[in-house]
C-alpha cells in the first residue's frame, strides 16, 4: 500500500512528488510520456510562459530552469491590443519562453527515486474500501489497481478526481484553444488582445522560434469555431501571418470569480493546481499557483495528516487573498470603457522603436 497517490504529474503533482517523495510511499500517475516524450501524442494545451510569479517561487525552491528547457526568443514585452476601443499598447514584463511538455519532462526528472512514477496511465476511478483508497488506471492495455491512505488531485481543470467527489461543482466556463503556425517573421512579443465578440476573457499570441502560437479562451456554450475562426481573420488583418498550421490543441480552462470556487478536497482527498481552482482569473497564469499549493499541502501533510483539509486551507490563506485581488483587478482589464482609460492614459506603457 502507499502513504499517497497523486495523479498528474504537471507542475503540481511532480512538485508535490518530490517534496515529499523521501518520507512517504508516493505513487505518481501520468497520462502522458515523460519519460519517453517521443513516444507520447498527448501534450498539455499550455502557452509556455513563465510569469514573474512562478519565476518567483521557483526561486524559493532553490530551481532554475534548464536551457534545454527554453525556446526563443525569451520575451520582454506584452503587446496589448484593444479591438472594440481600437488601442494598441507596449508593457514591460520579463517571461521565460519554455516548451511546455520538456519543462514537464525536467520537473519529474527531479523526482527521488523512491517515487513510483507510472507515465503512460490514465486514471480511472477510485473507491474506499477498509479506510483505504482503491485506485484503478490503465496501461499499455491493461487494468491495474493501488491502494493508498491518502490521495492527491493534480489532474487539472477538468479533474476526474473532484468530478467524482462533487460532480456539480464549479465546471470549467472556457475551453482554450491553440494553433502552432509557422511564419517566416518573429514578433519578440506576448500579445494580449481583448476583443468582447470573441471572448469576455482574452486572447494571446506567443512567439516560438520559427512558429507563432495563437490561443483564445472562449466561453463553454459560446460557438467556439465560428469565434475562433473570426479570431483568427482579425489577426491576419493585423499583419499576422497564419497560413501554415502545424498543430492545435484544446482543453478546459478555470477562472475562479470568486473564492468559493476554489475547491481543495474532502477528507484524505486533497486537490492541487487547477484541479483545485488556482489560476488566476485575470491572466490564466497558472504555474506559480501549481507551485504554491504544492508546497502548502506538502507542508500540510507533514504538520498535520490528520486534520489535513484545514491544514491546507491554513496554508494558503494568502493564495485566496491573491485570487480576491486579481477579482478587484478585473474591472480594469475586462470594462471596455475603464479599460479603454487606462489604455488612453498610458499609464506604465512604453515606446517601440522599430
């Protein structure tokens, strides 16, 4: 039997793996490959950015990115265009330009070797049976089953771990898309664009070497191809080149509006990362929240296994105080008229010299 299953081994999980990996018997679940990322088709629907936050805790965890990891250009600038107030704006913010499924890959590469770590497995229920959880996955075609005294949702927005504990609760109101196109010109720029007819959240475009990566948040029950592709026009009117498509991807995005939405388990079930909510409303940055709850419940579990949820919910008093202050935040991000004066005023903004 194990002390802990975690499943998902994203920023959160493998952070919360290793924190506690020498102590505790830890089983680790992960649907994709990586171990062997060749061998894997399923990659995360991520924009691969950094954000000063999570470079932050990084920091604090004595960790610093691999340039194996890295992919150019690394950014210095946030491109804002405002398409109903007809506003283009320049920012300054330092972004480490990563490939996603490699910053993965480096993350469970720090694992102690006591963790079993099973990629490749994709979760499929668990049950409590004698005080102890009863945990089902499939592998390479074969069904398999674990025992565990305490486990760990680290399995994203749309968390078959807190579906099966609260199936109602708080499901996810976007579904994030991104497309990989080559182009032949770089933009040294994260563009953050605003566009009301497409999303009521925003959209973005990411530089990647010779490829430029184009996401939007749309809402669930908005028509999500039909928005997309007028996302899409808008940008080529814009200079974007997007003829040659490599790749697009899709998955479920949280936006916790408020802190009740945040949802951090039951019991011995504790969940983490966006499993649990923690992305921030404004911008979708969701590493240095994966980070943080990973370190609170890695601390819970040590101080306190047996009162573990209010633990947690000690532990990150201050991660639902920044959720409540990006909600404050929002007004001016997403009204179009106090966005739009705050754009005028040129508050914080720069110059570029083309």
């Amino acid at each position: 039997m194990y002390d802990i299953a975690v499943i998902g081994a994203g920023p959160a999980g493998a952070t919360l793996a290793r924190l506690i990996g020498k102590k505790y018997k830890v089983l680790l679940l992960e649907r994709r490959e990586l171990l062997n990322p060749g061998d894997s088709s399923w990659e995360k629907t991520c924009g691969g950015l950094i954000a000063p936050d999570a470079q932050q805790v990084l920091a604090q965890l004595g960790l610093g990115v691999p340039g194996k990891v890295l992919v150019g250009p690394q950014l210095f600038t946030v491109r804002t265009i405002d398409i109903q107030n007809n506003i283009e704006r320049y920012y300054q913010r330092n972004y480490i330009n990563i490939v996603r499924e490699r910053f993965d890959c480096w993350l469970v590469s720090l694992l102690p070797s006591a963790v079993d770590l099973r990629c490749g497995a994709l979760f499929k229920r668990y049950f409590i049976k004698n005080n102890c959880f009863n945990i089902e996955y499939k592998l390479k075609g074969k069904e398999y089953a674990e025992k565990a005294k305490y486990l760990v949702g680290a399995d994203g927005a749309f968390s078959t771990i807190r579906r099966q504990i609260v199936p109602a609760f708080f499901q996810p109101k976007y579904i994030a898309v991104q497309e990989w196109f080559k182009t032949s010109k770089t933009q040294p720029y994260f563009s953050a664009i605003f566009d009301r007819e497409i999303t009521d959240f925003y959209s973005w475009t990411i530089p990647k070497e010779d490829c430029i990566l184009v996401g939007t948040a749309i809402p669930v029950q908005g028509s999500l191809n039909r928005k997309y592709n007028l996302f899409k026009e808008r940008l080529i009117k814009r200079g974007f080149e997007l003829q040659r498509s490599i790749k697009k991807k899709g998955a479920f995005l949280q936006r916790p509006q408020n802190i009740k939405q945040i949802f951090l388990g039951n019991g011995n079930i504790t969940l983490i990362g966006e499993a649990a909510g923690w992305i921030s409303p404004t911008s979708a940055e969701g590493f240095s929240y994966a980070f943080h709850s990973a370190v609170a419940l890695s601390q819970s579990i040590e101080q306190n296994p047996e009162n573990l949820i209010q633990e947690y919910i000690k532990k990150t008093r201050r991660l639902r105080l920044n959720i409540i202050q990006k909600n404050m935040k929002l007004p001016f991000m997403y009204k179009q008229f106090l966005r739009k004066v705050v754009m005028k005023s040129g508050l914080l903004s720069m110059d570029i010299k083309k």
